[in-house]
C-alpha cells in the first residue's frame, strides 16, 4: 500500500470514537492497515472484507487479536445481519465498486442506528498515474489497463448517498499533495497491470519510460503527486 493511502486512512478517521465499538472494514486489502486503525481508534471488534482470496489470505495470517477476523466478501452483498456494526470503515475502495448505490445501501442496512460510515475515495488521479496508465495501455496496445475503478465527484457520491437514505451526509472534497524521494517509491507504490506479470521485455520499456518522465517533473522537493479525494461520513 503506497504511504498516501495510510496518510489519507488516518485524515479520514480523525474526530471519530470507536472505542471499544464493532467495525466493518470494507476493502480491507491484506490487513496491515486494518491493524493500524483498530489500535489507533480502541475499537474492540475488527471484521474485515476484501473481494481477493489472496489478499484475505495473507491478512489472516497476520499476528492479530481474537477479535479481529478478515473473510472474502463484496460489498455489493455483505454476509451480515441487519443492525450488525457501529461504524464502517472504507478506505480507497469505493470506486472500485460495480455497482455504489447497492454498496451504500448494503453499508446502511449493516450499520446499527446512529452508526456511521467513514469513506474515502479518489476524485480525480494524480497527473502521474494518469501518465503510467497512459503509458501501459501503449504498451500493451489496448486502451484499459491498471484496475483503479471508475471516476465518482462529489456531486454524484453526494445524490448516491441521499438515494441509499442515510440520514445525515457529509462529504468533503480536498486536494492532497505528497512528495518521493525518488522515481524508486513512485514506481514501487503503482499497483501494475496484471497483464504485465511475466513479461520482463514490457516492464523494462515501462520502467524506462516511466521513470524519464517522473524525472522530467521531479522539484527540489522531490516527485509531488497530488491527486483529489473525496472524504465522506454517513449516519444511519
């Protein structure tokens, strides 16, 4: 997980009192985060999901407490009771998801009266991940590539969220800018193609590429991404 999703993670759950509360954890990925979280905020039970068996796997793995569990769900169809948990967390997983609406509702359905739902998501991709994605689709000759879902503004998350009928909504939209040392961290945070596995001749001409250009824009900060989100808090 690359660190602008930790630093994002923390900024979204400021102000929020889940001591020794339930939470689900939705797209959890392979649970190193989810452990950061559950210490930070004191919340005595942890369940996290994610749609990838290899992912749950390694989180289970984990040196973690009896009360947290990680399970392969979709959140499209959470396996859980109505009323189940105080709080929800989801962080940079939402525009991932096929269908939103029917994940809204499904967060609403779970959440116990007065339980919120923390929820973080891009708005708009940094100009470098635009430019590698860019880059991979050449390569490979095709126009998708790298899976980081589809684009959701404000505005539509916002008519989502009043249609899945939570009763209080908020939903803040910021600019985050963060800097690499070097194109090495850039490189190493991107989530590549899966079609690029295995095929070292496209990865070299995507490393050199890729690297000239992060080059070409690097400061005497060093390599900036910034990118828009879009933070969100739904009472039940």
């Amino acid at each position: 997980m690359g660190i602008h999703q930790e630093n994002i993670a923390f900024e979204s759950i400021k102000g929020v009192n889940w001591h020794g509360k339930k939470i689900l954890d939705i797209g959890c990925g392979i649970g190193g985060l989810s452990l950061e979280i559950m210490d930070k905020t004191e919340a005595a039970e942890w369940v996290g999901i994610d749609t990838a068996m290899d992912r749950i796997a390694t989180a289970s793995k984990l040196e973690k407490p009896a009360s947290m569990k990680f399970h392969v769900g979709n959140a499209e169809h959470l396996k859980f009771p109505d009323n189940s948990f105080d709080g929800i967390f989801c962080n940079m997983a939402f525009q991932q998801f096929k269908d939103p609406l029917k994940a809204l509702e499904e967060m609403r359905r779970v959440l116990k009266d007065g339980g919120a739902a923390i929820i973080n998501f891009n708005e708009e991709k940094s100009p470098f991940w635009v430019k590698g994605e860019e880059i991979i689709s050449r390569l490979l000759g095709k126009e998708t590539i790298v899976s980081s879902g589809k684009k959701i503004d404000r505005e539509t998350f916002l008519e989502l969220a009043e249609n899945a009928g939570f009763s209080k909504i908020e939903a803040e939209s910021k600019e985050n800018t963060i800097y690499y040392k070097d194109a090495d961290e850039v490189v190493n945070s991107m989530q590549l193609s899966p079609k690029l596995q295995g095929d070292n001749e496209l990865k070299a001409k995507l490393d050199q590429e890729f690297r000239q250009y992060l080059d070409s824009i690097k400061n005497e900060r060093g390599i900036p991404e910034t990118w828009k989100m879009v933070f969100a808090k739904l009472v039940k």
